[in-house]
C-alpha cells in the first residue's frame, strides 16, 4: 500500500487527539469556498436515470461561455480535477516532466506512478499550478514553453483576470478546473479538463462513459450559469481574506503568499501553532517541508467569532 500523501483535512484526526464533535470545529486546512453556492433543486432523473448526452453538451457549453474557452480547445468534466490529475499521464507521451514546487503533491504522485521520471527540465512536460498551492505563485505566458504543458487552475476561479484558459487552443497543452473549490462543494466531486482536443479525446477514452453523476452534471450547470453569484463570492472571498490577514498579523504571524480562498503565513513554529488552534478547535495546515509555513482557510461568515477566540 503506497503512504497517504500529505493534504489539508483529516479532520476527523484532529477531533480523536483534541475532542469535540464536528459541528465544534472550524476546519481551515483546506481552500474550500466555506459559504458554498446553494443547491438548486434537482429533477428527480438527476438521481435515478443514466446521465444523457444533452446534459453532458449543456455543462460543457456553459463551461465555455463561462471560462470563455477557446473554440478550438477540447473539455472534458470528471468526478473531480482529481481524477483528471491521475489521468493525464497515461495519456500523454512519456519523458521527463518539471513540476516546480512546492505544490500540490498530486501531481507528482500521478507521473511517478505511470513510470514518468521527475526532474527539473520543463522541455517535454511541464506542470504548471496557477495560482500555485499553497504560496499563491502567479505563472506567465513567457514561463510555458513546453511540447506538453498542464496548467492547473484550481484555485484560479477567485481571480478570472489572470487566468491562462487562452493557452488552451495550443497543442499540448490542458488547463485543469476544479468545481469543489471556489464553488464549495468538494463533495460534489466536479472536474474539468480544457484544451489539446487530441489530448482530451484520449482522456475521452480512458475516463469512459457517464464519468460525471446526473446529480453533479445538473447542480454544475446551474453554477456555471450563475455569473452574479460568482462575482458576489469573488467580492466576499477579498473581503474576509483581507481581514483574515489583518487578525494573523495582529497575533505575529507574516503573510508569505496564497489566495483570496487560502493564506500562507510564516510563524516561529507553526506546529505549536496548529496545536494552539486545534485546542480551540480550529484547525489548520502545516507542511514537512517548511516548519513555520502555516496555512488557513476562511472562516464561514457565521464563525468568524470562533477563530478570533482562538488566539
């Protein structure tokens, strides 16, 4: 069995060392959106019939109208950017891929284990995450040069102006969209891959038939045609990120990097830290790599109150 890889969550660790139940816990180990766009009605079929090709081309084209997708590029969804992720190097040519970091291990994770060789010449393949996790690194148009390059857009929803999604007519190259972050239904399970259609017809291939859930094909279709919500959410998310950084500077802490959906800050320990916060029930995202990276997600508008406390 390979080693779990190191991720935000395992909040249900945290309530076995620390106690409380979950509705105790403010969880900030993640960049999930905390006030989640609300679930729409479903039709009863959305549960019970086999999802049909007219509710695949409907998500598709509202994905393109609202990613602005180029005509010539390719999209494919799946049950999460994930499941896109450990795709993607079965279908690609393979060699050496570059994935400057630290990122998000998944990638990694998924080359090494379909026999690609990870090194640092981004000539063949090249992993770019944009805005990067968890420093927030912003990418350029002149920093991606190479033959296959993957553009992972998770978190890029908060800031639209800077997205890449134009790079997606060249050959090549993916850009990757995930539904759970700024939208806030992880659980949703909702992924997308845009770009080389050659690429995306193998994807096509490998990932099979109904690879989307009726229930997910349906409420994503309602979020993507929802533009005022998102524009709402993009104003929030600054908002409480702003405030969010005046709290962590307040109590000593310096802001490193991140997003409007998740802050890096340097503190002397961030393990003393984290089990400060957890003895107040918050928890929050350490890294092995760096002993005074600290990572938080945003509070709820309703818990605010909660994480205050704790410092």
């Amino acid at each position: 069995m390979s080693a779990k890889r190191d991720h935000g969550g395992g909040l249900d660790a945290a309530i076995a060392n620390y106690g409380g139940t979950r509705a105790d816990w403010l969880d900030l180990s993640t960049g999930i959106n905390p006030a989640p766009y609300p679930m729409p009605k479903l039709p009863q079929d959305a549960w019970t019939a086999l999802p049909d090709e007219a509710a695949f081309a409907r998500l598709y084209a509202l994905a393109r109208s609202f990613w602005q997708v180029p005509q010539e590029a390719g999209i494919i969804g799946a049950a999460g950017a994930s499941a896109i992720i450990a795709a993607l190097p079965r279908v690609l040519p393979q060699g050496d891929v570059c994935i400057p970091g630290p990122t998000y291990n998944e990638h990694g994770a998924a080359f090494a284990a379909s026999g690609w060789r990870l090194g640092q010449d981004p000539s063949h393949a090249l992993v770019a995450v944009h805005p990067n996790n968890p420093d927030g690194h912003i990418w350029t148009v002149s920093d991606l040069n190479a033959t296959y390059t993957i553009i992972d857009e998770s978190f890029c929803d908060v800031a639209p102006e800077k997205s890449l999604i134009h790079l997606a007519s060249r050959p090549g190259t993916i850009v990757l969209k995930s539904f759970g972050k700024f939208w806030g239904l992880a659980g949703l399970r909702l992924g997308f891959a845009i770009g080389d259609p050659t690429i995306i017809a193998k994807l096509t291939d490998l990932l099979g038939p109904w690879q989307i859930s009726g229930p997910a094909l349906a409420i994503g279709a309602e979020a993507l045609s929802d533009p005022a919500w998102a524009a709402e959410t993009r104003s929030r998310l600054s908002t409480d990120a702003t405030r969010l950084d005046e709290l962590l500077l307040q109590n000593g802490a310096e802001r490193v990097g991140g997003t409007s959906l998740f802050r890096l800050y340097k503190v002397e320990n961030a393990l003393i830290t984290q089990d400060h916060l957890a003895r107040h029930h918050v928890w929050s995202r350490v890294f092995p790599y760096d002993p005074t990276w600290l990572r938080l997600g945003l509070p709820a508008p309703d818990r605010w109150a909660q994480l205050e406390a704790a410092f």
